[in-house]
C-alpha cells in the first residue's frame, strides 16, 4: 500500500496529531501491511499561498500556458500527483481556533485543481481520488463531539468532507482526539486512549 502521510502541526514532537499518526501506521504495520510512505510535512514544506498568477495559469489550458504559467504550477502539479498516486492517505493536523491550520488550507488550494484532481465536465464536477482510503486525524482543544455543548463551533469536519468530496473522496474516515488543552488530565488520558482504540480497529479495517 502506497501511503500518503501528511502532518501538520506546528507543535513538531510535542504534537498529538503527530503522534497519533505514527501509531496508526505502527498498527498498520503489526495487521501485516506493507507500506511504502510519502511522507510531507506542512510545517517544513508549506504550501505557497494563492496568487493571482496561480490562478490565472490554473484556469488557462494545458496546451496555451507559457514557461512562466508552467513554473508557478509546478510544485502544485507534484503536490496533486503524489496525491493521485496514493493507495491510501493520512492527514493529520490539530484544530486551530475550530478549524484547519492554514498550511493544510494552502495544501487544499493547492490540491484542488482543474483537470487533475477534477474534471469540469458536461454531467458537472467529477473528483479523480473515487479509489483512496482517506483518514483524518485531528487532536482538539475542547470536547466538540455531537451531542456536547461546543459541536455547533466545529468548522473543521465539515471543511474537510466538502473540500475532498470535491475531488472525489466520497467517504473519509475520521479520528478526533478531544478534549485535551481544555481538559483536566483523566479527560485528556482518556481521549487519547479512546482515539488510539479508534485507530486499532481503523487499522484492522483497512488490513482486512
């Protein structure tokens, strides 16, 4: 299985989200999965952000771009096929003020484009990752789980299924770690402990 695995937390080895990923692909691992990882780190190789010759070039035909159009695309170009070329992908990241951290949000710009990663076509949009496994693992600061005084203020969830669904990722699976920076230290030890449980029997999911 060719993995996809990208971090995104600023917090470097004090990170949950970090951590959280290297023991699901440790229990990938142990269910007998062999993995060749792709692994990128937003914290290190952040995304560019949109510009306007980016998206001047992304919506000009393949065929009509200049030299100049092509070089402003090419780290995007190689960011969507590592994507395509994945079996299977983990995004880690933590929520940051309820929702992404703004390197991920750059990766989406930078992921989503026309002609790769979609297909603008007569029947509408059609996304070209229908095959990848896709996990997201976050961590959270407060408990935001349905049915909990705060879920209304989760912006995250829903950003993540809107903007994959668009290139094709139909039915993502999730993770989340919460609470842990408002929470005594039982509730933190315990949303830990429930996310790793989570993430053993994710792992035999995706063995089986």
């Amino acid at each position: 299985m060719k993995l996809l695995h990208v971090d995104a937390s600023a917090k470097g080895e004090r990170s949950n989200s970090r951590a959280l990923g290297r023991f699901f692909i440790q229990q990938l691992q142990e269910q007998g999965l062999t993995l060749e990882i792709d692994y990128l780190d937003l914290a290190q190789e952040a995304p560019a952000a949109v510009t306007e010759a980016f998206a001047i070039a992304t919506y000009t035909a393949p065929e009509a771009r200049t030299a100049a159009m092509r070089e402003t695309l090419a780290a995007s170009d190689g960011l969507c096929q590592r994507l395509l070329d994945a079996d299977a992908c983990l995004f880690a990241m933590p929520m940051y003020n309820w929702s992404m951290p703004s390197t991920f949000k750059a990766y989406i710009d930078n992921i989503t484009r026309t002609e790769l990663t979609y297909h603008n076509t007569a029947q509408g949009i059609v996304g070209q990752l229908s095959r990848q496994k896709v996990l997201f693992l976050t961590s959270r600061g407060a408990d935001l789980r349905p049915g909990t005084p705060l879920a209304w203020m989760d912006a995250l969830t829903p950003s993540l299924r809107a903007a994959f669904a668009f290139i094709g990722v139909q039915q993502p699976q999730f993770v989340d770690a919460q609470p842990l920076q408002f929470a005594d230290p039982e509730a933190r030890s315990e949303a830990l402990e429930r996310a790793r449980g989570e993430l053993q029997q994710l792992a035999r999911q995706w063995a089986a």
